[in-house]
C-alpha cells in the first residue's frame, strides 16, 4: 500500500474513534517509517511501504483501533511547547492544563525566587513546565503512584530541569506533616470527574488513563475539599493556591476557598471561554 492508501483507509476506520483521525495515521505512519517527520509523509503520498513497515503500521494502527489513545501507542504528548514522556498508568496532559502552568508563570514575573509545590505529578506536565519557565523556581511535587512518580522524574531528565525538582512519594500533603515547611504557590490539578460521570467518560479514558487520576468523588469536589483546608498550614502569608477545575465546578470551588479564608479570588478561561483555572490568595 502508498501512504496515500493508508491515509485514505484508516483515516475513515478512524472516523467514530478519534477526532483527528488523518492526523492519527500520519503520526503512526510517521513512527512505523522511523520517526519521520510529517512533511516527509506529504511529499511521498505515492511512496510504498515496504513489508515490514506496513506490519510494524498495522500493529500500530490495530492499537488505536481498538481505542487506545494516540498519545500511550507513541509514548509521548506535547506541551507548553515541550515533548513529554507518557505511558499506561499517567494521566495524558491536556491543552486545557496550559491555561493553569500560564497563569502560574504570569504571577511569578516579578518574584525573585519562587518555591512552588505540585499535588498530583501525573506526567510530570506542570511541574516540569513551571520548572522550565520560571527561571529562579525550586519546585516540590507530590503523587501516590510510583508510576507517576518515575514519568515526571524522567520528563524531567529529558527537558532539562531535574536539579530544580524533588519528587516525592505523598498522599496529598502527608509527606510534609508536621514540619517547618511553606511555599510560595500550591498548584494542583486534581481528579475531579463525579464518580456517576466516569462510566460516560470516551472509551480511550476511561478504559486506559488511571481512575484515581480521574474521580474525584460524588460531587468530583473531594480532593479541592482536603488540599484547599490543609494547604494554609504550608502556604507564606499572601501565599497562592492555583487550581484546574472542570468545566462546570469553578463557583462551588471558589465557595471551598472562601470557606477557609482564601481572599481575592479570581477566575481564568481557557480556549473555549470555560472558567477552568481558579486561583486565591492566603492572607
């Protein structure tokens, strides 16, 4: 088969599984033509595959087919203009994300020295980000799963930003109980799908991205409950707490904040003009 073939074919079996389906194939047939690039793909549309490369695409292709995200068949995601890393067992970093690690970085411009802690290290996608570009930034980030854990400490390594980041093994705020510790910023992007909602969830989320990184309890609000009372102990005075929210959960977390005395609270939109980042302030 040419890669125009190919194109034509699978970007129509694709059809009710991705929302970029011709873009899926390009991006395997880039990985079974050994890392191609895609202008490589649009100036041989009329190229052959060889035997073996079009067994290595199948099984590729065979992969996606049966709905596993695009991003876990080619261990890696994009973000904040940089590659990560992933793998089954970490969540895949969203484009809506980027709104929250933006938001961070604009209110550390004019701080000289930022120590910035993340609950929920997943990829690793905002701690490295924020490591990356906030120049004068010590960074902690915590997570529960080794698997997490081992993905962001290696994102890490790979953009070049480890010795700014301690990876830790913590069950929110545990690992830090009871000592003399304060931070700057409190960052999280929490699971925070109700618990009724994840069996709606697409079939490439909920049957492949890790449950406890998606559910978030009931009301999905579990987790903006625990870490917005404890984080006060370990925020500096005008200290921020700076979260991504769902899509509909910005007003009933802003309450949360209000609740344990957070002032000055503000929203964000992302692309589509949701309010998905909320930030306070600790006075």
């Amino acid at each position: 088969m040419t890669i125009r073939d190919i194109i034509i074919k699978y970007s129509n079996e694709l059809n009710d599984i991705s929302d970029t389906p011709r873009l899926d194939v390009e991006l395997l047939l880039q990985k079974a033509l050994g890392n191609v690039d895609r202008l490589y793909i649009h100036l041989n549309l009329t190229r052959e595959l060889t035997k073996n490369e079009e067994e290595v695409f199948l099984n590729l292709i065979e992969d996606r087919l049966k709905g596993r995200p695009i991003a876990y068949i080619l261990e890696n995601r994009e973000f904040m203009g940089m590659k990560f890393y992933v793998k089954e067992g970490v969540l895949i970093p969203r484009p809506d994300t980027e709104c929250l690690v933006e938001e961070v970085i604009e209110l550390c411009k004019n701080k000289e020295k930022v120590k910035i802690l993340d609950i929920g290290t997943g990829s690793g996608a905002i701690t490295v980000s924020l490591a990356k570009y906030i120049t004068e930034s010590e960074i902690m980030s915590f997570d529960i799963s080794d698997i997490a854990l081992e993905v962001g400490y290696k994102n890490a390594v790979l953009n070049g930003v480890d010795n700014k980041i301690n990876f830790l093994k913590s069950d929110l705020f545990s690992v830090v109980k009871n000592k003399e510790i304060k931070f700057d910023i409190i960052v999280s992007n929490p699971p925070y799908i109700r618990k009724s909602d994840i069996k709606g969830l697409h079939t490439q989320v909920k049957n492949y991205e890790p449950y406890n990184a998606l559910e978030g309890g009931d009301d999905g609000l579990d987790f903006y409950r625990k870490i917005t009372e404890e984080s006060k102990t370990y925020l500096k005075v005008n200290g921020i707490l700076a979260y991504e929210v769902g899509h509909d959960q910005a007003e009933d977390v802003i309450k949360i904040m209000q609740e344990n005395g957070y002032t000055s609270i503000y929203t964000k939109k992302d692309l589509q003009g949701i309010d998905r980042v909320v930030i306070g302030f600790n006075v």
